[in-house]
C-alpha cells in the first residue's frame, strides 16, 4: 500500500483548496456577467440562492441531522437568480464550464449530483451555461438535461443540446453579446492557466 508523506499530503490538501476557492471566484464572476446582460435587457434580477438568501444558516446546516433532510437538500439547491419582466419569471443557476470535447463533439461536463438536485427541488428552473464557444451564452430547462451513469459520475453535454440564451430569455434577444466574450474568455484563460501551472508543482 502506497503511503503519501505528511508534507505530499498537506501540499495536496493547499493546491485543492485553492483551486476551489478560485473555482468559486470564477463562478462567482459568471454569475455577475449573467446578471449585467439580464438587466441590460430588461429583467429585474434577484439573488436568490443559497449563498445569497440563507449565509446565517450556514453554521447550522453543517449538522448532519439537518443537511441531509430534503429541506436542506432542497435550500442548497437553489438557483442563483430570480428574475423577471412584465410577462416572465424564471429561476436561473448560471454554471461557468470550459470547452471540452467528447467522441468529436465539443460541450461541456456537469456533475450529475447537481442536475439531478435541480431537477427534483427545482424542476421550473434554468440552466444558463456561460462557457467559451460561440456566442458564449446558452440555456437548457433543467429537466431537458440527460444525465449518464451513477449520481457521483459527471456527463457530458454538447452545446447544440442547448437552446441560445435568447430562446428561454427573450429579452436579451436585442443584447449585443459581443461585448461580453472576452470576459467569458478571460475566466477561461485564468482556470487554464492555474490549473497547468498546480500540475507543474
């Protein structure tokens, strides 16, 4: 049986959390591109997930007895975003995810846990996939995304199994994306870039 130095251990341990702390940042940043674009077209947009509504809970919901129930599986699962017009409401979870390529195809991975979570607790909701293709910005009901495998497995989605943006947003049909590529690029340029540099070392 192989066995790990305390210091090989511990390094690990620092590379990991710091690529979750910068994996939160960035999704933390796609979020607010999201946001930008949804009220440059209008919506009146909301906080809504757990990171925003319920923090004062979190200490509490780190009880075992309570972050297994379904209420707390169902408040960790909520969407990022509420927003609405005039005519819409929609709960949005914005994901950042960077191009990958399966079997020729070019989409992206997604953890089955989560979509299934949305899928039971919030089957109303939005998936918007912020990621660096194209036009950058695509949306897919949750209950329209396939998963494969157990829930611990991750799977693989194409982009053309996304709808654009435009068609679950209708608002930001007349928004001029452009502007916001090289920030989406610039997201995916950084978790390349820290991501090869923690290989190295």
């Amino acid at each position: 049986m192989a066995v790990e130095e305390e210091g090989e251990a511990d390094d690990t341990d620092s590379r990991d959390d710091k690529w979750f702390r910068r994996s939160l940042i960035i999704g933390a940043a796609a979020k607010e591109i999201a946001r930008a674009i949804l009220e440059g077209a209008g919506y009146a947009v909301y906080p809504f997930g757990f990171e925003s509504s319920f923090s004062v809970l979190k200490q509490q919901m780190t009880r075992d007895q309570l972050k297994n129930g379904d209420v707390a599986k169902r408040i960790h699962s909520m969407p990022d975003l509420l927003v609405a017009s005039n005519q819409e409401l929609h709960l949005i979870e914005v994901k950042f995810r960077r191009r990958d390529y399966e079997n020729g195809s070019a989409g992206v991975w997604i953890d089955n846990a989560s979509v299934l979570r949305y899928r039971r607790y919030w089957p109303e909701s939005v998936l918007l996939l912020v990621s660096p293709h194209r036009d950058r910005f695509f949306a897919q009901h949750v209950t329209d995304l396939v998963t494969d495998g157990a829930d611990y497995d991750e799977s693989f989605h194409a982009y053309d199994r996304f709808s654009p943006m435009a068609d679950l947003l209708p608002l930001t049909l007349n928004v001029k994306l452009w502007p916001y590529y090289a920030a989406v690029d610039n997201l995916t340029t950084f978790l390349t870039r820290r991501r090869r540099r923690w290989r190295r070392n």
